[in-house]
C-alpha cells in the first residue's frame, strides 16, 4: 500500500497551513476550518460512493477500510482544532 501519495501530501500541506495561520493570522483560523470542511466533504463523499460501487462489482470489504479510514481523518481534524489557538475567538 502506497502511503506516500498526492492526496496525502495535500492533507499534509494543509495541516501545515493551519498552524502557519493559527501563529500568524489569528481572526483566520475559524475561516480555514470551515473552509476545510467545505473541501474535504465534497471529496470524502466522492470517494465513499466510488468505493461503494466498486466493492459491489468486486465483492470486496474495502468500504469498511475507508469507514475506519474516514473516522481516523476525523479524530485528527479534532486534535488539530484542539491544537490551534482558539483562545482568540
């Protein structure tokens, strides 16, 4: 399984731009997350049904891979609202 791969590097990216704005620009912290949450639905859900449909033509259980791979992406999108400064807003 290839981990290093354009999606993540994205992810990583704009991890590191959220706590680039968190030191810098405080009143933008609440924006870049919510826009975070714009971005990634949207993609999340396109994946989830191209998921779906290919395990139905495969016979295949790797929708439960990208449920667990889904909830993880949520936890760390709470850790890193937890670690930006949010004492400002």
């Amino acid at each position: 399984m290839k981990i290093v791969t354009p999606v993540n590097i994205i992810f990583v990216l704009w991890g590191f731009s959220l706590f680039a704005i968190s030191g810098l620009y405080h009143e933008y912290v609440r924006h870049y997350l919510y826009l975070s949450i714009v971005v990634i639905l949207p993609i999340t859900t396109l994946s989830l049904f191209k998921q779906i449909k290919n395990d139905k033509i495969h016979g295949t259980k790797e929708l439960q891979h990208l449920v667990n791979r889904i909830m993880i992406l949520a936890v760390v999108f709470v850790i890193m609202f937890a670690l930006t400064h949010q004492n400002h807003i």
